[in-house]
C-alpha cells in the first residue's frame, strides 16, 4: 500500500513507520507544526526520515510539514502554561490535550495522500492514550476513516490503537527503530525532563523491555 505517516518525531509514530517499510508499505511522512513547546520534535522526524533512507528502507520519503499554529486550550501549546508532571494516564493530563489538534493533523495527512496519489494515512495512536485522548479512541478514528474515504478516497487506520506502551518499545526494539533519535518529552527543553506524562510512559516502557 501507499500510505502516508503521521510522524510526530515520538517513539509510537516512529516505530509505526519503521513497521510499514518492513511491511513493504510506500511511504511518506507528513508533520504538523501546531505551535507545541517540545518543536524539536519536527527535527526528530526528519532525522528519523533520513535514517530510514540511509537504512535503505526507501530510496525517498516524500516529507511534508504543515503548520497549523493558532490553536488554544492546551499546556503543550508553547503559550499554554505548565506541563502537569504525573503518570501519562493520570486525570491531570486533561490539560495536555490539544482541542482540534488531531482531527486537523488527520485531514492533511488525508489530503496529503489524495494529492500524491497514496491510499491510506496510519496514525500512531495507541491504547494508552484513550484514558486522557478521546481523538485517539477507536471509535473516533473509525469516525474519521469514513469521513476521510467519502471525501478524500483516503483511508485511516490506527495499527496501534490495540497495543499498549511497553509492546510498542518491544516491536521498536526488534525492527531496529533509532530510539535514541526519537523525542516524547512534552517540555521544549534541550533533555527530556524525565518527569512528564510522556516522559514516565516512555521510560517505563523502555524499562520493561530492557528489563
Ligand atoms: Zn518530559
């Protein structure tokens, strides 16, 4: 298939790609600029683009980066306040959600697919996040998978959505995934603060791989 990536510079989106290369998937890569503190994880992604390539899973990945600064209501916004430090699943990471955000880096995914010719966008959401993320529940990608074939002739599928953290960091540790390359720290610092939703989910996923 030919499917578009929506690669976010993370742990989750990047195992995803590396997942759709080994299964033979043409890919491209879209990101999304939407004003988040952690920016640096526009330059995760096209790092991982250029490892992929010098993997040689691909002799080119199409990169496209839209920018949708302008959305309001969330702590990662980079005028959004501070970041809650607690457990990723905790009710305290409400403030973490970016209202809009998903459903708008979905519909570009999408028309970035129609524009190129490419069938289907893959998004990494996984099953820890529909605690806190209700744009990452089945039920609303099922919702958007429709709206997206109607009128883009795109499909949306989520291959993660069943899989929790720690079997993510498994699969990106088997395919080979540069995980050091990847960032998930929602603070926009030059280190990951450690203590962050994000943070303590990845970490402990790791942990229980390499333990
Ligand atoms: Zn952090």
């Amino acid at each position: 298939m030919k499917t578009v990536v929506l690669l976010s510079g993370g742990l989750d989106s990047a195992t995803l790609l590396w997942q759709l290369l080994d299964e033979g998937d043409e890919v491209a890569c879209l990101s999304v600029d939407y004003g988040q503190r952690h920016v640096r994880e526009l330059n995760s992604s096209r790092d991982l683009i250029d490892e992929a390539i010098g993997q040689g899973k691909q002799k080119y990945i199409a990169h496209k980066v839209v920018s949708v600064r302008g959305l309001g209501g969330s702590v990662l916004l980079a005028d959004g306040g501070k970041i809650p430090h607690a457990h990723y699943e905790d009710p305290s990471q409400q403030v973490t959600v970016v209202p809009g955000r998903n459903l708008i880096m979905l519909a570009a995914a999408a028309g970035f697919a129609q524009s190129i010719g490419f069938d289907r966008v893959a998004f990494a959401a996984h099953a820890g996040d529909h605690a806190i993320y209700k744009d990452c529940r089945i039920d609303f990608i099922a919702a958007v998978d429709i709206a997206c074939r109607l009128g883009y002739g795109v499909s949306v599928v989520a291959p993660f959505s069943r899989v929790i953290k720690s079997d993510i960091a498994r699969r990106a540790v088997l395919l080979n995934v540069p995980i050091d390359m990847t960032w998930t720290c929602y603070e926009g610092r030059s280190e990951s603060c450690g203590k962050c939703g994000a943070c303590i989910e990845r970490d402990e996923a790791l942990a229980s791989v390499s333990g």
